[in-house]
C-alpha cells in the first residue's frame, strides 16, 4: 500500500489530473484481479476505466521488457535503438500522455524500493579495494542494476522528451548513484558548492538575453514567440561530460586524477546555458520561406549574443549548416562573463521551434547525443569571419528574409487582432509551462497518433523490440530477411503463446515466438 500511495502522489504531483490519480491508485488491484474493470467503469466512470486499462497494460509492458531485454543472453546495456525503440512502444500503447508520465514514477519507485533491498545487506562503505569492491558488487542485485540501467538509458530521456525535468533529475540521480556511488558523491558535492553561485549567474544572464532580444526591432517583428529557457547541468550530465574531457586526442588520461580534483567540474564549460527557441512570425509566408526565416532569425539572434557577451571562437558550432548525422540543428555558443572579478563560461544555444522538436522528439534527439557520446562526432569551432562568409555565400542579406520594420505591414486594425510577440523566461527550477512553445506534452499526443496509425512495435523471437509499419501480417513478418526477429527461415511463429493465422496483424506488445 506504501508503494501505491507514494507513487499516486508523485502522479498527482506530475499531472495534477484527478481521474489518472485514481487510475494510478486502481490499475494494480485491477491487473492482480482483485477488482473487474466493469466495476471500475461503473462507480468511476468510463474515462478513469480506460485510463485504468492503459495503465496496467503499459505496467505490464515494462515488466514484459525488463525479462525479454535483458534475460537471453543476460547483457550489461541494451542497444539505444532498442532503448528508442522501448520508449516509443510506450508512447503508442499508452491513452495519453499521463498514462506514459504513470510509467516513468513507476519505474522511480520501483529502482528506489530495490536500491533500499540492496542497502539492507548492511551499511555501504567507501573502499577501492579489489576485494571489498568485489563484495560491494555482488551486494548489487541483478534486478537493481537493470532497473538502474534501464533509469538512464531509457525513462530519463523519456521524461526529458515529456519535458519533466524533476522526474528526468530523479530518475538520472538514482540510476546515477546506485551505478557510479564513488563518482555520483564527488561530482554531486562538488556541484553543491557551487549552486547557489550558478542559480545567480543564470537568472541574471536570463534577464540580460531577454533584454537584449526584447530591444533589437528587428527580431521582434519577426517572431510569434519566443522562450528563453535555462538550465544547470545536472550530475549525470557532468560525470559524461567529465568522462569525455579524460580522453586526450582519444588516449585517456588518468581519471583517477580527475576524481581527485575537488574543482574537477569547473573544467566542464556548459555547467550553465541558455537556449533561445524562436517562432518565426508566418504571415505572409510558405512553409519553407518560414524556415528559411527561421534561420536567419538563429544566426541573428547569435550575432546579438556575440555582441552582448565576449565568447571562444572554438567552440562555436554551426549545427544549421552542418547537422548532425541524427539531423539534430542548432546554433552553439560558450560565453564568458564576469562575476565578482571572477570569469565564468555558459553556453548559449539558438534553435527554432521545428528544430526544438526534431531535437525532442526526432529519432535520434539531443538527449541520445549526450547519453551516447562515442557515437557522436565532435564538430570544430567556428570563426566569426567563417561564419559571416557562410551567411554572405549561402544566405541572402538578411533583410531580405525578414521584415522591414520600419514599413508597415498592417492597418491599426489589424494589428489590434495580433498579440504582441512575447520574449517567455522559463525559471530553470520550477516546473515547466504547459502552454509554453512546443508543448511537450501536447506533442506527445501528437506522436501517440502518428505512432498508431503509422507503426508497430512487438518483441521478436529473441526478445529485441522490432519497429515495423502498421498492418504487418504473420505471414509478411515471416519475410522480414532471413531471420526475422531472431527466427530461422522457414519457421512458423505463434504470437503472445498461441497458434496465430498468417493473415494476423500484429499489434503493439505482440510477442513473437518460434513454433
């Protein structure tokens, strides 16, 4: 019952919905038989009872995909494309969004109960010692590790994607921590330190880019909105971060040094940001002039910050020019600023709304860049005189792509029916806006419904989750190369345990399974 009240809560907490808090509480009582849906729908009503339903069948799956993931061959890490792969199945079988965010508290509850299981072997000491980190393994169950495991690699960037940045923070901090216990207690107090510092340093740099957006004419005639957002690294992002600086022309350095180092994180120059994410004003314009303008506005808005602050030529990166492989675009800039004669580095990053969620949401986004940064090629700092010859040989003069503003584009009438663009500063601690650009939430929706109606995901016979089109049949699943979803050509395949026609179509959680 514990378990059940604390998890209800931090749904509450999450959601603020009354009939998902009163599914949370139902669908365990519902999936151990202990209650029939039926009744659920009669006293609750029918939107409690399929939110009840979506609830245990989702639960269901993440127990369904810790056993087939991780069991044959027991593994250490599964593949991020199964790790994408889980996230998005989750998406496509749950009602909506607050069912996937029941998930996500789900699974905290679940790795933070086991961790207290661990814990109750007998108090955890600080050793490096060979034999006694040997005991201090084994004392890790197999369970914890793959719900930890799982907490990093596969519902904190979910709860990234959602944009709850509390359950994300929680989620990493657990996994963190029962993983990397050494490494999470250096960086985490090292990161104390200094928070208090950096919460100054970034309020006051958030209201110093406000300022000087809301000033410059010419990028507010041209946008419907825009959200200033920041953010202070948190632990798990700066142990990667840490992890990369420890590899020197790709021959690690000593890391025991580093660990050593109590200012080991001031080495981390992204310790704070800011990101700007634009919407182009469309009026009068096509999708791709748009975009075009959309541009434009980022390499603006760069040229703005460049002006306000100083900034290290190398490490500016001109991602709208050269994207990354996963298509991720964006604009980045360290800065430097003074505080208290003191020097301080930030980042600053610039993106439009289609590039937020092509970065959110795309099939390789931001998050599993920086969760997989082996994977990820670095890109060389660019030059304020190669940047601006870039701008002169690709682009057209800027004021071509965007609005004069000294002409007028509209009657005062008309212009009664705009509302002025607004510059929204999104306090870096407190929960995110929903009706902010870009809606996490909302777009999650979105994506359940493109999901549904366009893809498929089901276990294969060796228990990876396969993406397929919506529609596949038994029989087509069958030709799906020489071993489709781990089975041998020729094979025959039943689905969820039972004899299925060739002519089924396969359904999101369908397990497949050798004749």
């Amino acid at each position: 019952m514990l378990f059940v009240r604390e998890t209800s809560q931090m749904v509450a907490e999450a959601c603020g919905d009354k009939d998902m808090v009163l599914a949370a509480i139902l669908f365990q009582a519902v999936r151990d038989g202990q209650i029939a849906l039926s009744d659920v729908k009669e006293e609750m009503g029918e939107n409690v009872a399929t939110l009840t339903h979506s609830c245990a069948e989702v639960i269901q799956l993440q127990s369904d995909s810790r056993e087939l993931l991780w069991s044959s061959p027991p593994q250490g890490r599964i593949a991020p494309s199964q790790a994408e792969n889980l996230g998005n199945m989750l998406i496509a079988m749950s009602t909506d969004w607050r069912v996937v965010t029941l998930a996500l508290v789900h699974h905290l509850r679940h790795l933070s109960t086991l961790m207290e299981a661990c814990a109750a072997f007998g108090p955890v000491e600080e050793a490096f010692e060979p034999q006694l980190m040997e005991v201090l393994r084994r004392r890790r169950t197999r369970a914890a590790f793959v719900a930890a495991r799982e907490a990093l690699d596969v519902y904190a960037p979910l709860a990234n994607r959602l944009g709850m940045n509390q359950l994300k923070n929680d989620l990493e901090n657990l996994g963190f921590q029962h993983l990397y216990p050494h490494q999470h207690r250096l960086i985490t107090e090292q990161l104390a330190e200094r928070a208090e510092k950096h919460e100054v340093l970034l309020s006051e740099q958030l209201l110093v880019l406000k300022r000087v957006l809301q000033e410059d004419t010419v990028f507010m005639n041209n946008i419907d909105h825009v959200v200033v957002e920041g953010r202070q690294k948190s632990p798990y992002s700066t142990w990667r971060k840490l992890l990369k600086i420890t590899q020197n022309g790709g021959r690690p350095r000593s890391a025991s040094k580093l660990w050593a180092d109590s200012n080991a994180v001031d080495q981390v120059l992204d310790a704070i940001a800011l990101r700007v994410v634009l919407k182009p004003d469309a009026r009068e314009a096509s999708v791709a002039r748009t975009a075009v303008r959309g541009e434009a506005l980022c390499y603006h808005v760069l040229e703005l910050v460049h002006k306000q602050w100083a900034h290290m030529d190398f490490r500016v990166k001109d991602y709208i020019d050269r994207p990354k492989e996963n298509d991720y675009q964006a604009l980045h800039t360290t800065c430097t600023m003074r505080y208290h004669g003191v020097v301080y580095p930030f980042e600053v990053q610039v993106r439009t709304q289609d590039m937020h969620r092509v970065a959110e949401w795309g099939k390789a986004a931001h998050f599993a860049y920086k969760q997989n940064p082996d994977e990820a090629k670095s890109m060389a700092g660019v030059s304020d005189a190669e940047l601006a010859a870039h701008q002169a040989a690709h682009q057209p003069p800027l004021q071509w792509l965007l609005h004069d503003p000294n002409v007028r584009e509209s009657t005062y009438l008309e212009s009664l029916e705009r509302s002025e663009p607004v510059v929204q500063v999104t306090d870096p601690v407190a929960r995110p806006d929903r009706n902010a650009v870009g809606s996490a939430c909302e777009y999650a929706d979105r994506l359940h419904d493109e999901l549904q109606d366009k893809r498929v995901y089901v276990f294969g016979v060796s228990g990876e989750i396969m993406d397929l089109e919506r529609g596949v049949t038994v029989r087509e699943a069958l030709l799906l190369g020489s071993r489709p979803g781990g089975a041998a050509a020729g094979t025959s395949l039943r689905v969820n345990g039972k004899a299925a026609r060739p002519d089924y179509e396969l359904q999101n959680g369908d397990h497949l399974m050798a004749a």
